[in-house]
C-alpha cells in the first residue's frame, strides 16, 4: 500500500497552499494516512517522503523551511508547502512531472 501512496500527486494533495500552514514529515505521512506501525516503518517512509519532497522542490512545486520546536525537547526538523510552479525552472524534471 505505502508504495501506490507515495507518488508526487498524492504528496501534493495533501500539502499546503502557504507558509503559514506548513507541515513537517510527519504530518504529512498522517494525512496520507500511511502505515506506521513501527519505526522501521517510520524510517522508511520518511526515506521516501524526503526524496519525493527534494524532488518537488527541486522542480519548483515545493518550498521549505528548518523550524526548531519549541515545545519539550528541542530539535530541528523541516517544514513544506505547495508554491505555484515557476516557469522555466526545473527543466526536464518538471516537464515529465506534467
């Protein structure tokens, strides 16, 4: 099942439209309502999440951002949201997205 969810469209559909709404790694693999039974599930989701994620931004679909939480323990962790496309940049990747 986790590999039919982890494709561009569903990442995206489920992503934000602004900065203000972002979604850590996390968030993002509860919304796509994915398995994480255990950690190495956990593990092997973020893997593919984070590669899917660097491609998108990558081809302009995607911005993000580090935030350090505030709350309890303190750590580092990255946050995303959809941006409009810009034209031109991305090259071919973005074009066999399409």
């Amino acid at each position: 099942m986790e590999g039919d969810a982890l494709n561009h469209e569903a990442i995206l559909a489920v992503l934000p439209e602004s900065k203000d709404e972002a979604k850590s790694l996390k968030e993002i693999a509860q919304d796509m309502e994915l398995e994480m039974a255990s950690y190495a599930d956990w593990i092997r989701i973020e893997r593919r999440l984070s590669s899917s994620l660097r491609a998108l931004a990558r081809w302009g679909y995607v911005d993000q951002e580090r935030r350090k939480r505030e709350e309890g323990h303190r750590f580092w962790y990255n946050v995303y949201w959809k941006i409009e496309p810009v034209s031109g940049k991305g090259g071919a990747g973005a074009a066999a997205f399409e």
